[in-house]
C-alpha cells in the first residue's frame, strides 16, 4: 500500500484533484437507473457509491437504489435487474428510491443561518 501513497502534500493534492474530476454522476440521468451494490463490497467501497447516489438523487434522478448489506463485490444478487428493465417497457413509471435516500440538509439555526454541528460550537 505505500507503494500507491502519494509522496508529497502536492502530490496528494493533484490525487484529489483527479479523482474528484472523474466522480460520478457529473450530470442529471437522462433515464432512470437501477442501482445494485453491495455492503462488504471491498472493491468499490459502499460509502462511494453512497455518495453517488446522494448526488444523483440531488439532481432529481429516478434510481432504484438495492443496497445488499451482507453482499460483496461479485456477489450481488441481480436477479430483480430483468423485472425492472422489463416494466420499463411497459407503461408504469420507474420506482425511485431517491426520497427516502437523500439525506436532508440541517435544520436552520437561530435567525435563518445553517445550524451548525461538530465539537466547535
């Protein structure tokens, strides 16, 4: 793992800079999605695509979000994949997990200003 560390406080920088050029989504969906992952994924790790999906749902994209929490990477269960696309043939409308997903933003404080939270008062 040191191999992939970066060697300096610039280098790290540039890192960061890279990855969070290539996040995802950059865009609103032009359709809906079905999203499945799974909780033990160590490849791409869950909070990732937790935060994918936050700002997918942001945008007012339509995702079926299937999060399997005692499944890894390979191991998801896909199998609910065919009914979804094949009702998107049909005339129902895509479920959308997204409103019990996003996380609402805090409360507002005292006179209309964000709430603050943390240790720092």
């Amino acid at each position: 793992p040191d191999d992939l560390t970066p060697s300096t406080a610039a280098a790290a920088a540039t890192l960061r800079a890279r990855l969070r050029a290539s996040d995802l989504p950059r865009d609103p969906l032009s359709a809906p999605a079905y999203v499945v992952y799974g909780g033990q994924d160590v490849l791409v790790p869950p909070a990732w695509t937790d935060a994918a999906l936050q700002t997918a749902c942001e945008m007012d994209d339509v995702v079926r979000i299937d999060m399997q929490p005692d499944r890894g990477h390979s191991d998801v269960d896909v199998s609910p994949v065919l009914g979804w696309i094949a009702d998107r043939f049909g005339t129902d409308p895509a479920p959308n997990s997204c409103p019990s997903f996003v996380t609402p933003p805090p409360p507002p404080g005292p006179e209309g200003t964000p709430a603050r939270t943390g240790d720092g008062g």
